[in-house]
C-alpha cells in the first residue's frame, strides 16, 4: 500500500489532515484548518517541504521522548509527529516524511 494524506473534519468542524506510510502508520499529523482549501495548501506544503532536511526542527520531551515538527519556508509549524522512545526512531520518522510525503496520493474523507 502506498503512502496517502487523508483529509478529515475533526469534531469540532476543523479540516485536517494526516500522513500515513503504506503500512498505515499515522507518520505526519496537520493542523487545524477553517477551510478545506486552507488543509489542501497545508498538505500541498507538506510535499514541497518534506525533502528539506533543514525544514525539520527535532524535539525531545522532559519524559524523554523524542518528536519533531515539519516547518514551512516562513518557519510555520505545518506537521508534527507522534511521540518516539529513541532518536532512532523519530530520525526514521523523519526519513519516511521525506520519502512518502512529495508523492503522496491525498484520500478526501469529508466527501
């Protein structure tokens, strides 16, 4: 299965959106959007920037975990990841972003 945004209303209306690898792991989450043309320019974002390395700022938590966020040219957050045990594991994170995101097909759910 490959990688896909779904575009998604929250339950208080927002439009949001999320990346998931072919093996369906949430790897991106979005934040959210009034409108659904402002979520599709914040995916749309999403592939122009993935492959940037200096795009990405890494987070570690007090408790010890690890995280990072996907930042616009203007250094707005436009994606954050789940929390990670290891660095390992959000360095992984990141390296799946910037493989899936620019390609990604997006799957519409508010239709």
């Amino acid at each position: 299965m490959a990688a896909k945004f779904e575009l998604y209303q929250d339950k208080a209306g927002e439009y949001r959106f999320r990346l998931k690898a072919g093996n369906g792991e949430i790897i991106l989450t979005g934040e959210g959007y009034t409108t659904k043309a402002a979520c599709n320019n914040g995916i749309e974002s999403v592939k122009k920037n993935a492959p940037d390395d200096a795009r990405y700022e890494k987070k570690e938590s007090a408790s010890g975990k690890f995280s990072f966020s996907l930042k616009a040219g203007n250094h707005q957050v436009i994606g954050v990841s789940q929390s990670y045990s290891s660095t390992s594991g959000r360095d992984n994170g990141i390296a799946s972003v910037k493989k899936n995101a620019p390609e990604a097909s997006v799957n519409d759910l508010t239709d």
